[in-house]
C-alpha cells in the first residue's frame, strides 16, 4: 500500500460553495451540520477526484453553482493536494466554461485526460441512496458492484462504458434498422469483448472480497456470503477463458436478434446479472433483513473492499466517503467503524448531523462543522 491522504481541499463554485477551503493532515475527517448545510456536497467534490460522474452521478452543469435567476451552473473547480510517499501532487478538476460537456482534469498544472486521477486517488463509497440496495432492482446492485471492481481495477469503468455504447447502438439499429447483419455482428462483437472482460473483472472481484470477508471473521458487522447470478459471470468464476465467453457471448446476441427486437432490450449479458448477499448468520438473504443489518451488511463489504486495496503494492491507498452512516449505527457498531477505519490506515471523510456523533473519534480525527454560514474547524 502507498498510503495516500488529502492534505488541501478547494472549491470554487461548486454546488452551494463559492469558496471553500480544508487543511487537512490525513486523520479520518468528520463533517457535522444541519440538513442542508453542504456536507454532502463536500464528499462529492471528493468523489470527481476519479474518473465518472462523482458519489450522485450527477452531470457536469449540475454541479456547477447556480444562483436564483441563473438557467445553468457555473463553471466550477475542485482542487487538492494529495500526500503519497512523502510526496505531495497537485490535483485539479472541472469545467472551464458553464455548460462544457468535458472537465478539464490536470496534475501538477498540466491538463491530462481523467483516467490519470486513478493513478494518484481510489475511493470508495457508501450513501444514503444505497440504504435500499437490497430492496430496489437488480441494476443498483450492478452498479454498487461495479464501483467496488472499478476501485480495484480503474479500467472496469472503460469497459463498461464501451459495452453500454455498443448496447444502445446495437438497439437503435434493431429496432429503428438499418437491420444490417454487419454492422450488427461489429456491434455484437464489441459487446462480447467487453462483456466477458466485465464479467472476469466481476468474478475476480467477488472472488477476492469474499475471501477478504472470511478471513476478518467474527466481527461487530455481520458476515455476508456473496454470488453473482449472471450466466457470463458464473462461466468466468467456474474457469472458461475470456475466449470463451466472448464466443458464446457474441453466439448468444447474434440468435437473440429478433427476441430483443421484439422486447425493445437486449435480454442477455453482462447487463441483467444480479448481486446476491445471504446474511450468514441467520442464513436469510439481504432483502428479508432488518433496515439495520441490511445497512451493516452493506457497511461490511464496503469495509472489506477498503481493507483488500489498502494492501496492494504500488497503488495508492482508498479514500473513504461516508455519507451519513454514523447515525445508522448503534454505539457499538459505531465505535468498531471508527477503530476499523484507524487501523487500516485510511482517510475517511463522514458526514452526520450531530457532533456527538463522533465522540469517538475524539483526538484522532478532524472535525468540521458544516453550516449554511460557511465551515468551522472543531478542535
């Protein structure tokens, strides 16, 4: 692990800020203040520090600050300086023009493309959004997985994008024609390359969290038994070849043609697999689980991926952000959070309502309070 800690945090017309400014010294960070008060928005200036669209998945101009009266955000900009190594670097993102379609991304001043930032900052994330994770559909489970594979392996996300690309065109050509059998068979074969390398990507992934989640044992959150459901998924964990996948793939959505034509969506590959989680201990899945142990057992995996990237050689340590989790937590939970996230190390930046929140974290963490007046460090 190459410990890695913000150490300045700048914004400039972002969201409800039109300045802001952090000094940090790389302790956990907790952030508490009345709803509405701009924490949230403080993760997520964090989150645009990778590549993608940030811990909401908001757009570029919907970042931007926008007063009453104003049609679009403005153009806006995140800044940090990141400690790794002993070494600090400069890193800095946005967009140079309200509405600009692309974020300028530099490092060191100079302006590179924004799958650098993966080489500099990881992160990973738990929200509020993602409290229902077990309740809502197979698609947010997907993409919670795919942001904890895109954590271990920043090159997911390009495969993933360039699969749903090539999804949406291949179903705007099946459904509004030209039915052109090679253009299709072009599409399909680009579908198939990504998808088998999504799904080894997935299986590496759960493969890897599961065991980090064995080996941690018994632990204040509960043990979650994990699966992937999908066909393409299961081929890559039982040892086909990524040859094989893609062939069988590329087979599959070739005769599948007239079927997804008819259903208005493709209706095989890497896009209809599912996450399953058993809680161990009462062997029921997630979904018929309390809201709390739905919540801890979310907490678990996000800690266990946390703790499996916080022991690769030669990249930079994770970043925690966790939006309004504390609360959700009883007491003793709570401390376990607290002393996990001391012992791996990590900076983790938390956001709750009320300061005693985070009484445990007293003398080992930065505390900010977060109103609408501005911020105040809390010594």
């Amino acid at each position: 692990m190459t410990a890695c800690a913000l150490t300045r945090l700048t914004l400039t017309d972002f969201r409800s800020y039109a300045t802001a400014e952090l000094a940090l010294d790389g302790r956990p960070v907790w952030l508490a203040g009345p709803n509405g008060a701009g924490k949230t928005n403080l993760l997520e200036a964090v989150s645009f520090l990778i590549p993608g669209r940030g811990l909401r998945g908001s757009g570029l101009a919907e970042v931007g600050r926008r007063m009453p009266g104003e049609a679009a955000g403005r153009a806006w900009a995140v800044a940090v300086t990141v400690r790794a190594a002993d070494e600090e670097t400069r890193l800095g993102t946005g967009v140079e023009t309200a509405g600009a379609a692309r974020r300028a991304v530099r490092v060191e001043g100079e302006p590179v493309a924004p799958g650098r930032l993966s080489e500099h900052t990881r992160q990973v994330w738990l929200t509020p959004a993602q409290d229902r994770l077990f309740l809502e559909g197979a698609a947010d489970r997907r993409r919670f997985f795919d942001r904890l594979v895109f954590a271990a392996e920043p090159i997911h996300a390009a495969h993933v994008q360039a699969y749903e690309k090539a999804l949406r065109e291949r179903m705007r050509l099946l459904t509004d024609g030209p039915n052109d059998a090679a253009w299709l068979d072009a599409l399909e074969a680009r579908l198939a390359e990504a998808g088998a390398l999504m799904a080894y990507a997935r299986a590496r992934t759960l493969t890897a969290l599961s065991t980090e989640i064995d080996t941690r044992g018994e632990r204040p959150f509960p043990q979650a038994r994990l699966s992937l459901t999908g066909e393409w998924e299961l081929m890559a964990a039982e040892g086909f070849t990524l040859a094989d996948i893609e062939a069988k793939l590329a087979r599959t959505l070739a005769a599948a043609r007239d079927r997804d034509a008819s259903a208005g969506r493709a209706l095989s590959g890497p896009h209809r697999g599912d996450l399953s989680v058993i809680h161990v201990e009462k062997d029921r899945a997630a979904a018929e689980c309390s809201t709390g142990e739905q919540k801890a057992l979310i907490l678990n995996l996000v800690l266990a991926q946390a703790a499996r990237l916080a022991r690769v050689a030669d990249a930079p340590a994770p970043i925690l952000l966790l939006d309004e989790v504390a609360a959700h937590l009883d007491a003793h939970r709570r401390a376990a959070l607290f002393d996990e996230i001391e012992a791996m190390g990590l900076q983790a930046f938390l956001t709750g309502t009320d300061e005693m929140l985070f009484d445990g974290l007293a003398g080992r963490s930065q505390g900010f309070r977060v109103e609408p007046s501005g911020l105040t460090w809390v010594g």
